[in-house]
C-alpha cells in the first residue's frame, strides 16, 4: 500500500459516527472505491474506467465516503484525485472493508488494471517529447562553459553527474564542464538526437547518452550503483518530476542512483494554477515545498532543502512565468551518520 503525501494528517476531524460507518460501508461499490484508493491515488475519471461506471455514479459513491471521513479529494486544474484518509486506515472496521473490497477489486481485474491506468497518464507525455523540433544548440553564451570550468575544482564530488529527463541536453552545457562524466538519460529518441547533436557541437567526450528508464538496470550499471561505495556524486532533474505519473517514486528511483551522501538536485515548479500546461504533457501543477520534503524523506534523503528560483532567471520558454524552485537532498551515509553521532555525543559529555 502506498504512502500518501501532501495532505494535512494530523488535525483531520474525526471519522463518522459508528452507525453511519456502517451504513456507508455496506454498498459494494463504495468498498472498491476504497480498495482502490488505497492502492493508488486515482481520479475520479481513472476510477470510473477501472470500475466499468460512469464518472457521475462514481461522484456520488465517492461524497458519501468522503463525507464519512474515508476518502480525501485533492483539485489538480479540473481533475479530482482521491485517496484513503489517514484515520481511514486506523480503524479495524475500515480494514475490514478495505479487505473485502480488495477481494471484489481482485475478482473483476480492476486491481490489476491500475498499471495500465497509469501508464496512460504518461502518454500525453510520450506523444509531447516525440514531436520532432529545433535543436537549441546555441541557447547558452560562448564562454559559460569555460566559466564552469573555472568553478569546478570547488565541488567536493564531481566524478559523476546524471542528468535525467536530459531532454535535449540543455542541462549538458552546464555538467559536462564541472564533472568528469555525465550520464544523460532520456527514454524519448526525438529528444536524444538533438542531444546527441548538441553533445556533437559542444565537443563534449565525457557525456554518455542512454535512452532508458531512470529505474532500468543498464542506467544502474553505468552508475555503479551495485558497486561499494559506487553511484552518482549528483543527480539532477530539470522540470522533470511534474510530468510523472508517481512522482513520489520517481524520487525515490532518482535518490537510489546517489553515492552514499550524494546529491538529489530537483528543478522543477512550485504550485501553480495555470492549466493550460496540462496540454504540454504536464501531469501536475508544480508542488508545494513540504511536498517535495516528504517526497525526500519517503525516498530516504536527508538535509532537504527547497529554494526558490528568481523569476529573472527563468529563462524567456513557455513556462518561464511559473514560479520555479529547487529540492537539494543528499542519500544517507554511514561514515556520515557516525560522525554526526559521535559529534552530538563530544557535545552532551562536554
């Protein structure tokens, strides 16, 4: 069962009176919306197609249970995301429904079906960044390489950098100068061959362009994560986390390709209203920052930080009005949880 994340847990008024629990709990239909949501945040439009119902019968289902406290709705443009409320799982009678509404979900397919549902949400984006456009070879200053250069001996870790999403490598033109390898990744052929254009230009040996999942053992292999000690110094997503599907697992998947205290760098939007990104292959509208903190956690990050970026610098594209921010996060180390403890304890002796 997933974790949720982004919603208030804690002051969450309590579940519905024992009788009324009762009698939400006894239409069938209202257990598999439950069974359902339990397993993945889902839209009322996804849960219809899962459920062979139209989009109104599954609203009405979905108020009565929401207003017994067992589902919460979030408001994604004019989508409607629900999911099981947190006390919802803490009650025994709610288990026990949400266990025979796993059986009723099991026995017609619906359960199984949610990969599908899911992989559905990624195919705006698939059909985005396979459309064929102009390379942006040039988007970058003459000297800002050499700048880069310049900086690079200040970083403590730069054997390897991946630049996920790499898109059509604009990223590149700041990695390859500072870190001795760079692993672009990009499942879309369109956007690697005009990354692979751009690699050509600048000149650059030390980059490696793979078209793979972020998760695909080949990408695992070139980072060396299996290796003692191996992994990236730094991975980083440029305006990547608001296309995916589960962003909270593509954290995690981006956090497990990190060296032991190794950097997670995530650009991408803050919270926004503007839908008309919705037709530009974007699945969410930005994320608030605690979001992006609990998404660093659950991936087992720490020292996570989120910043803001200056409106000035963000560039002159279609999304250059979006407020735009950045989550730093590094993967746990032993060495460094060991220094820490026996600091804390130089401390409380002293």
């Amino acid at each position: 069962m997933n974790a949720y994340i982004g919603y208030v847990t804690d002051l969450e008024p309590p579940l519905t009176s024992r009788w009324e629990l009762y009698r939400v709990l006894s239409e069938p239909m209202r257990l598999r919306l439950l069974a359902l949501t339990a397993e993945e945040e889902l839209s009322i439009g996804e849960l219809a197609e899962l459920l062979n119902e139209s989009q109104p019968n599954v609203s009405r289902h979905a108020t009565a249970l929401r207003q017994a406290r067992l589902l919460a709705d979030r408001r994604e443009g004019t989508r409607t995301f629900l999911r099981v409320t947190s006390q919802a799982l803490r009650d025994t009678v709610v288990l026990d429904a949400l266990a025979s509404g796993r059986a009723l979900c099991d026995s017609e397919g619906s359960l199984a079906r949610i990969a599908e549902v899911l992989r559905a949400r990624e195919a705006p984006t698939h059909e985005y960044f396979a459309r064929p456009g102009k390379s942006r070879v040039d988007a970058f200053p003459a000297e800002t390489g050499a700048y880069l250069a310049a900086v690079s001996p200040l970083l403590l870790g730069r054997e390897l950098a991946v630049d996920a999403g790499t898109g059509d490598g604009p990223f590149l033109d700041v990695l390859a100068p500072l870190f001795r390898r760079v692993i672009g990744v990009d499942r879309a052929a369109a956007q690697l061959a005009r990354a692979r254009e751009r690699v050509d230009a600048r000149g650059y040996t030390n980059v490696t362009l793979l078209q793979v999942d972020v998760d695909s053992p080949v990408l695992r292999r070139a980072v060396g994560v299996e290796d003692v000690g191996g992994g990236a110094d730094a991975v980083f997503a440029s305006r990547l986390l608001h296309h995916a599907p589960q962003p909270g697992r593509l954290v995690a998947e981006l956090a497990a390709l990190c060296a032991p205290s190794g950097a997670l760098v995530l650009l991408d939007y803050a919270h926004h209203e503007d839908e008309s990104m919705l037709e530009q292959a974007d699945a969410w509208l930005g994320f608030d920052a605690e979001e992006l903190r609990r998404f660093a956690r659950k991936a087992q990050l720490e020292d996570a930080h989120v910043l803001r970026i200056p409106a000035s610098l963000c560039g002159d594209g279609a999304d250059h009005h979006l407020p735009w921010q950045v989550l730093v996060a590094r993967k746990r180390s032993d060495h460094v949880h060991k220094s820490r403890n026996n600091r804390r304890r130089r401390n409380e002796d002293g």
